[in-house]
C-alpha cells in the first residue's frame, strides 16, 4: 500500500486544493480497451466537426495552473501544465497521442474535463509519496528521457517518495521510473483542481469517468481523495 499525503506547506499555500487518486489493481493493457478507442476518437471528432474546443489558457481552469506555477517560480508559457499542453497538441494536430491504453484513458479525460492528469507504476514507486515543495537536492529523470538528470528548483512543488521526483512543476512532466506501460499493473491516476470550491463536482465527474474506463480492464479499481482537511491517502 502506498500512502499519498499533501504537506502543510502545499495546502497552505493553496487552501482550495483537490486531487483525485484512481488506483487500479490487476490492470491488463495487452487487451483491448473499446471504450477508451471511442472516447479518445469522439473528442478528436467533436474537435474536427467545430462542436468543442479542449480549454486553453484563457479558461479559468487553466489560468489557476497557470498563476500556480507564476507562484513558485516556474514559466507557465515555457513549462506548461500537462492538461495546457495537451489541449494545445490536440488543437494544433487534431488528434491526441496513442500512448497504451491506460495513458490514453487518462490523457482523455483530462482533456476532456480541462484538469490536469498523470500516473505513477505503484511497482516503481519507492515508499510513500509526498506533494511538498522540492529544497533544491532532489533528483528528476524526465519521461522519454532516461539518460537525464535534474534538480527541481527550491520552492517547485513536486510529487516525491524516498529515491527521487516523480512529477516536477507539480503537474508538468512525470518522471521516467514510474512511467505507466502496458505492463503496468497496478497503478494510481492522478487529477487535479486547486478550485474545489468551483471545479470539484467536475474534479469527481472526471475520477468516476476514468474509473469506469478503467474497471473493465482491472481486478479492483478504488478513487481516494486528497485536500488540505483530508491530507493523507492510501492507495
């Protein structure tokens, strides 16, 4: 079992904080996801036939992202939220990437909704992990790039268990190690909002519609959530 927990210093700094934890036991890629295939290809058809556009940052979900990252010191028109940069391919491109089928669940869902997503191979994760402000001595291997190294900024904020950073600029890149394959079997999603307050019914729209993606294709699906009065999972 695997605790997720937000420090103090993250609630603090943002009160109105939700993130949606969808773990997935028993998870079978090698299979085929009809239900995944139809959602990815209706948002690529309602983005060609004009009837939706994924968020951009004019949209208030994605400006919160946005004046978050301002916050700790990160470029948000040069290192972009995940959900901000996936919208944007999506809209230059018109199609979203095929990863494997667990990625393309979740890359559509949170474009879909506007929120930022990702997910951690619980078998690579090392210890619990902890979204906290980095102090500057961590490590990061960026995803597709396994030959690098870096260090988060003092102050960035980061998803972090005991070897190393496995998201930097909390939601920007995930890290090579615990990247979801499809030999990924028992694994945690992850969506975000920092307006609960606005955004959180919607937040839980989204965690019910990748959990239900999910079901047909695992042993046990489970949906935990983490905000600074419930600040600590287990997943």
């Amino acid at each position: 079992m695997t605790v997720f927990r937000l420090s103090p210093a993250v609630a603090d700094a943002f009160p109105d904080t939700l993130v949606a934890l969808v773990t997935a036991t028993g998870l079978r890629s090698h299979e085929s996801w009809p239900h995944t295939t139809a959602a990815v290809e209706d948002l690529e058809q309602q983005l060609a036939d004009g009837a939706w556009q994924p968020a951009n940052e004019n949209d208030p979900r994605i400006e919160a992202w946005h004046t978050a990252y301002r916050a700790f010191g990160t470029n948000p028109r040069r290192i972009r939220p995940s959900v901000d940069a996936l919208g944007r391919r999506l809209a230059k491109k018109g199609a979203l990437p095929r990863i494997n089928p667990a990625v393309d669940s979740y890359n559509a869902v949170s474009v879909r909704h506007g929120l930022p997503a990702g997910a951690f191979d619980l078998d690579h994760v090392t210890g619990d992990v902890d979204i906290r402000h980095a102090d500057g001595t961590e490590t990061f291997t960026p995803l597709g790039d396994p030959d690098t190294t870096e260090n988060p900024k003092p102050g960035e904020i980061i998803y972090a268990d005991t070897t190393g950073v496995l998201t930097r600029h909390w939601n920007h890149r995930d890290a090579h190690r615990t990247r979801v394959t499809k030999d990924s079997t028992h694994v945690t999603f992850v969506l975000e909002t920092l307006h609960a307050t606005r955004d959180g019914d919607l937040l839980k729209v989204a965690a019910e519609e990748l959990q239900g993606l999910l079901i047909p294709h695992a042993e046990q699906t489970s949906v935990h959530y983490l905000s600074p009065t419930h600040d600590q999972a287990n997943t």
